[in-house]
C-alpha cells in the first residue's frame, strides 16, 4: 500500500511539473504557415488580404533573410535548426541528409531542432507536419512529430483540407503546414509575373481556411500563427545573392504578441527556430546560433 501510494505521488509531481512548465508557455498552440518561393519583393503587388490581416493584427518584417545559398532544404533547416548550413550541413536545395558533418547531433541522430526539443519537454505534445514538397521530410524531424503527412493531389487544396481536419480533431501545439508554391509558378512561369501573383492570391485563401479552422477548434485566442518562407526568386529561379532571392517574409500574430508592430532588428532563416523556442519557454541548445526576436511580445 505504501508502495503504491508513493508512486502515485510521484505522479501527481510530475503531472505538476509538466503544467507549470506548460503554463510559462506565450500561447498554447502554433500554427507556422510556410509558402515556398514566397519572396517579400511581392508583397507591394500581391493581393492577399487573410495575409494581411494578419500584419495589421501581429508583427512583421519583409526584411528577414535566407542563408546562402537562398534555395530550399539549406533554408528550411536552417529555420528549424537555429543555425546555418556550416553548422547543420544541409547546404544544397535537395539534401536529403547533411552534405557536411553535422557539428552536434542529438539522440535521434539529427542537428539539435525545435521539434526535438519540444517533445523532450512535453513528451504529450501533439505536433504535426504537413507538407507537399516531399523535401519537407527530410529537413523535419520526423521521429519527434506526430504526424508527419505528405500531401499530393491538386496543390494547395488537399493539403490545406487536410491540415483543416487536422486542426479541428486534434488541436496541436504545434502545427506546420508547409505549401510548395509559389515556388512551382516561379520556376515554370517567372517570378514577379501576373500567375505568380494569381497564385499567391490563391494561397491566401488557404490561410484564410486555416485560420478559421483554428477558430472552428475553439483554440484561437490561445494560437500564434506565423507565415514565412525559405526564399524568394528572380525570373525563373532563386539561389543566388540578389534581395529578390534572399528576402522573405515573417509575420507573427496572435497571444502574447505586439499588434501593428514592425519588426526593427535585423532577422535571419535561423533566428525562427529560437523565436518558436521561447514561446515554448525552450532552452536554446548552445550549438544554435540565431536568437529570438523577443521585440515581438508584449
């Protein structure tokens, strides 16, 4: 009977433990909205109103920058890594492993990662992945989400109905929803051209569906959302140093965060890795090199 008593004690402290630690987090949920090739040289053109609600609601900046090269995978686990491709060693557009050694790698074998981190401190967090570009699955670390879901079908429907469903049955803490446009118009049509700006407006409407997919959940007033991108594109590409290519967008909005804030100090891929660390109240492994943007909260 002791025995037994003391054990569910022991419980009881860790149950206690797990809460307070969860109650020191900004909000209860994140939804990261990502657009790939979404450069922010659009945004005096493109008509996205969901989008810009959520500027005039948050905090933004059009001014963060890619790490070089400006392409896919080396700025995708840069932005979930908190450190550049020297350190990570994903350093082309498709790695599917690091092309280099990686400096520190965790017990899951991976470069330390803002998913890692959060399961290791809240083993019962529900986190999901939903991507279209299968890329995706090897810059994320898939042992310590989830539901890792790759979506294929007509781009942008399924995957945002199926981030939608998602949203509403499980209410995660964290969500990502990784769509792989408007990079496809950008290498297929051009950069800075009529269906480029078509698509995005199309992609708009999908983060309109999300957000009221978190309000249909009954979790809104306690999300952060945030929109970003891995690089932007200049005539039919990206990967090279031009602003065209290497600024993309960052907005953030929702609990705990400034309203109509423009974003001042100068933000890397690599510093939203610890941004979503400190609304998780994570400790930053020392090994990052980016550091939150801590003007954004109030």
């Amino acid at each position: 009977m002791k025995q037994n008593r003391f054990f569910s004690l022991c419980a009881a402290a860790l149950l206690l433990v797990s809460c307070s630690d969860k109650s020191e987090w900004t909000a209860g949920h994140v939804v990261f909205i990502g657009m790939d090739g979404w450069g922010s040289y659009c945004m005096d053109k493109a008509d996205m109103p969901n989008v810009r609600a959520l500027m005039e609601k948050g905090s933004y900046t059009l001014e963060k920058r890619s790490v070089l090269p400006s392409s896919s995978a080396a700025n995708w686990a840069s932005m979930f890594m908190g450190a550049g491709p020297e350190l990570h060693g994903y350093t082309t557009w498709g790695s599917q492993k690091p092309d280099l050694p990686p400096r520190v790698v965790g017990e899951d074998g991976m470069f330390p990662n803002v998913f890692s981190l959060l399961r290791k401190a809240a083993p019962e967090a529900e986190i999901g992945h939903l991507y279209e570009w299968s890329g995706m699955h090897y810059v994320v670390d898939t042992a310590a989400v989830s539901l890792d879901c790759h979506s294929t079908g007509e781009s942008g429907v399924n995957l945002t109905r199926e981030a939608v469903g998602y949203i509403k049955e499980k209410k995660p803490e964290l969500t990502l929803v990784i769509f792989d446009q408007p990079d496809g118009v950008g290498h297929q049509i051009g950069h800075d051209t009529p269906a480029y700006y078509a698509k995005v407006h199309e992609l708009d409407g999908y983060v309109g569906e999300i957000v009221q997919a978190v309000k249909d959940a009954g979790i809104y007033d306690d999300t952060i959302f945030i929109l970003s991108s891995d690089h932007g594109g200049i005539n039919l590409g990206h990967g090279g140093k031009s602003m065209q290519e290497m600024q993309s967008p960052f907005i953030i909005c929702g609990k705990g965060i400034k309203k109509g804030y423009i974003i001042e100090d100068s933000m890397m891929q690599f510093d939203i890795a610890p941004t979503l660390a400190h609304i998780f109240g994570l400790e930053c492994p020392q090994v990052w090199i980016g550091r939150p943007m801590l003007e954004i909260f109030e």
